[in-house]
C-alpha cells in the first residue's frame, strides 16, 4: 500500500527566502491577497453596518429583544395582579369592618370564636371567590391573624384558600377547586368538594414579621416560588396586608400564580433558533429558582447556577445546559432576574452552522480569487517571461509584446547593451593603464629598497666608528646604573630619547624646570655622565646594540 507524502513545507519556505519567488508566484500572491483582503474589507463594513452579523450575535440580539418583551410582560402582569390584590385587600378591610361593626365586638374578640369565624368567612368567601374569577390567578386567598383554636399544638391561623383544578378551559368561572381550605360550613354551604388536601385552617409564621415586610410605602410583596403544602405543585404568592382601623395589620390576602399558569401566560416561543424559553428568577444562596415558560424547567427540586460567558450567560441546571440573557427587574420592593434562553446543544448547533457558513463564503472567494489569478496570469505574466527568455537567449529584442511599459522596458535594457559594451572597453583600458602604472611602481620600490640597504650599511658603519670614540668604562657604568633611576628620572631619560627639550617635558609632566634641573643632576650623577649630549650618545649606542641583538 502506497504512503502518502505531505510536502515539506518549512523546506519550501527556506528555499523560498533563499531563492526568492518567480514572477508569476509573487504576482498570483499579490492578487490572491488583495481580493481576499478586499472581501474581508466587505465583509468588515456589512458587519459594522449591521447588515451581516456573526451567528451569535444574531442569536443574541434576538434573545435581547424577546428578553425586553418578556420582562415587559412580566412586570405588567405583576402590576395588574398587584393591583387586583390592592382592591382585593380593601374589600375584606371593609367586609370585615362591617361584620365587626354590626356585632358590636372587636377583632381580638375572634379568637376562639368558632361561630363567629364561620360567619365571617362565610361573608368573606364571595369577596376571595368573585376577585379570583378577575384576577389573573391560579388561586386567591385570605388569612386573618386570629383563630378558632389557640391551644392547638401548632399555631393555626383562620384562612380562605381557593384554588382552581383546571387552568387549560379559556373561561374559568364555572371550573372546580382542587384545593379548599376554610370552615367546614362555609366550604358545604357552597357546596365544595372537600378534597385530601382541605384543612380548617392554615399554619403560617407570616405575622410574627409582617411589619418588617411591609414598611411604610410597600402596597404588595411577590414571593419567590415555594412548594404549596401538600402538593406536588410550586406557585408564587403576591401578599397584601389587611389592616383595621388603627393601621394594624389584622391579616393579608392575594393570590397564587403556578408553574403552569406562568407556562400558560408566557409561552416558549418557536424562533427560528429553536425554542425560546422565558423565566423569572430569584437568588437563594447563590442559587436561582423560579418559573419558566417550559414544563421542562418547572420542576419541584430545579435549581440553578448562572456564569458570565463571552456577553451571554449560561444556565446550568446540573444535567442540561441553555445559553441567554438575564436583566434585573424590581417588583414591589424586592429584585428578580427576567430570563430568556436557549438549550445549549440548539445554540452550538447554529452557532457551528453559522461559522461553516462564514467559512463556505471565504472558500468560494478563495477559490474565485485563485482563478483569477490563474487567468491573469496566463494573460500578463506568460508573455512578459518568454519575452524575458528571448532576452536572456539573446535571440530578439525588438518582438512588441504591445504593453507599453514592458516594450520600453525592452528597449531601455538594448540601449543599456550598447552603453555597458562601451563601458567594458573603457574598463579594460583603464586595466592596462593599471597594470603599467603598477609594474613602474615595482620598479621604483625595488630601487628604493636598494637605496634603503646602503643607507642602513652606512649607518652601521658610522655607528661602528662612533663607538670607537666612547669609553667603554663609561658606557658600561651608564648601562649598569639605568635601573638606579627612578621611576619619574627614567621617565624624563625617556622624554630627552624622544627629542623633547627641558621646557618642553617640563610642560608634559606640569613641573618647572628648577624641578627638571634638579632631576638631570640625579640622572648624570647616577649615570656618570656630564650632559645630555653624552646621554644622548650612550642611548643611542645602546638602542643600536639592543636592536642588533634582537636581530640575531
């Protein structure tokens, strides 16, 4: 079986700057790179002008627009439910005043008062009932803070909670209650199925700190989801105190908003992404919760963590994954997340198909822009390097390849023949010229050498008679004694060895000349000798012999 062999591409970039590249390479390399340079340029420009966008962008401008309608809707809703409960709450002050009014008692007199807080309810009932049917809830109730059994093991509280089975009908006033909680009298004088789930009434702490959640200038509070006790269903309640007279808290009432009728009112949208799924979110220990457009997501134990990532956000639910926007929002006084996602595997799916066709676009003009390279190559290149190759064989210089640039070219470079051909013959003249005036040159330093022989000959000789004039006593106590000197005597011996005079080492060595006089007295004491002319002449003798030793 045959192996395939890959070129060697750092060997080819070696021969490359090495060698260079052809014409007809560098020319299809410019032309490459400036089409893909002017698509790129293209594609810049639409991106910038919003007229082509990367995939993810595209994504997320449209989960940001679906995210401002949803967190429009969604306080929209809060404010309309909100306010039903506003009304709801001034209905049961006034019902309940009235009650107490005509029965001459107090609120505190209730307290295990079970007659009286059957009666009572029973006149509360067609209030919770009747704004039920109005509000845009799953249910509604009311808690008063009293209770027909203050010695129950469990504090109680009298309560009405109406909630409805079914939410899928489009009219829900004749649709039955799945969960009743008030008095047995009340509940079989409106002739009410008492399911599992009904009880007399409600065990609730919300009163041991209801002036704290409400301070002054909060009408309503909005639950995060809870489980409703003994179901397997979740709901957000909407709170709205019930006061007396006095400004006193005496209960709250509201309503309840499911999982399932948050799936109905914000439906998942069917994009062309996929589907878009709307949520609202509280914090809980670092974790968030909260309601979704999507059963999926409604689940009794679904919680999740949300992280930043590259302008989006990801929501890990621990077994599934989306990618989307999150903004704050403020219902009441409290703050929530509106959310808007997308599964992840739907966004990575786009997102892949968007890059492939990103990158598609870019192989089509690679290939587009190879061609014409190719084309423009065989139109201008081929000719000029066959011209070329005529040149370099010397077969023909007038052929017109009709582009006038490169015929004036052609021409120029037979007019330089000419010029380079005279240029030769006056360089070769100018060598011959050369050559003479180097062979005089020979001859004159040769008859230099000669005279330079003699010379030396007769220094030799003069020098040879001169040491006949000197005591060789004296000459050898000079020698001797040289190192006797000190080392600023030694420097001066040397400054007189080089022709200086005693004003002009004086000067060198910045001292005066007494100072000088008093050295030269030093040196010839030491040196046996009577004045510098006869030092001079033992130095000289000696440099003589020293260089005569060192030649042999």
């Amino acid at each position: 079986m045959k192996t395939l062999k890959f070129p060697d591409i750092g060997r080819l970039f070696r021969h490359f700057v090495a060698e260079g590249v052809s014409m007809r390479r560098r020319f299809a390399l410019y032309v490459f790179s400036l089409i893909c340079l002017f698509l790129a340029l293209i594609v810049i420009l639409l991106n910038l002008f919003g007229i082509l966008s990367p995939t993810d962008r595209q994504i997320m401008n449209d989960l940001q627009a679906r995210l401002d309608a949803c967190s429009e809707r969604i306080e929209r809703d809060s404010d309309e439910l909100a306010a039903c409960a506003i009304s709801f709450s001034n209905q049961l002050e006034q019902t309940i005043q009235d009650y107490l009014t005509e029965n001459r008692i107090r609120f505190e007199e209730l307290q295990d008062n079970p007659d009286a807080l059957d009666t009572l309810q029973s006149r509360l009932y067609d209030a919770v009932y009747l704004n039920m049917q109005v509000a845009p809830a799953s249910g509604a109730f009311c808690i008063l803070d009293t209770t027909a059994n203050s010695h129950s093991d469990t504090p109680l509280r009298s309560c009405l909670y109406l909630k409805y089975i079914n939410l899928c009908s489009e009219n829900t006033v004749n649709n039955d209650f799945s969960i009743y909680r008030g008095s047995f009298a009340t509940g079989k004088s409106r002739n009410i199925g008492f399911h599992s789930g009904w009880k007399n009434e409600c065990s609730t702490d919300f009163f041991e700190d209801s002036d704290a959640l409400f301070p002054e200038g909060t009408h309503f509070v909005l639950s995060p989801v809870v489980s409703i006790p003994d179901t397997w269903e979740r709901a957000r309640y909407i709170y709205v105190p019930i006061r007396d007279d006095n400004d006193c808290i005496i209960g709250v009432c509201g309503f309840e908003s499911t999982d399932l009728l948050f799936q109905h009112s914000h439906k998942t949208v069917e994009s062309r992404w996929g589907s878009e799924t709307c949520g609202l979110l509280d914090a809980q220990d670092g974790l968030y919760a909260g309601q979704f457009s999507s059963g999926r997501y409604n689940r009794p134990d679904n919680t999740l963590r949300i992280h930043d990532k590259n302008g989006s956000q990801l929501f890990d639910f621990g077994d599934e994954q989306c990618v989307g926007l999150t903004r704050d929002i403020t219902i009441g006084r409290d703050s929530f997340r509106a959310a808007v996602m997308l599964p992840q595997a739907q966004y990575d799916y786009f997102l892949h198909r968007g890059q492939m066709h990103i990158v598609l676009i870019f192989l089509i003009a690679a290939i587009l822009a190879a061609v014409c390279c190719i084309v423009m190559s065989k139109k201008y290149v081929s000719p000029i390097l066959k011209k070329i190759e005529l040149v370099k064989a010397r077969e023909d210089y007038g052929t017109q390849l009709r582009i006038r640039e490169i015929d004036d070219l052609f021409a120029f470079l037979a007019e330089k023949d000419n010029d380079y051909e005279q240029q030769l013959d006056a360089l070769e003249e100018a060598r011959q010229h050369a050559e003479e005036e180097a062979r005089r040159a020979k001859e004159a330093y040769e008859k230099a050498a000669e005279q330079y022989e003699l010379a030396k000959s007769e220094i030799d000789r003069l020098a040879e008679q001169h040491k006949e004039e000197i005591v060789p006593e004296e000459y050898h106590f000079f020698v001797e004694n040289l190192s006797m000197l000190t080392p600023a005597e030694y420097r001066i011996y040397e400054l007189y060895l080089s022709g200086k005079s005693a004003k002009q080492i004086a000067e060198i060595l910045h001292i005066t000349e007494n100072t000088i006089k008093y050295h030269n007295k030093n040196i010839y004491s030491k040196l046996g000798i009577s004045s510098r002319k006869q030092l001079l002449r033992f130095a000289a003798l000696k440099q003589h012999r020293d260089g005569k030793e060192d030649w042999s």
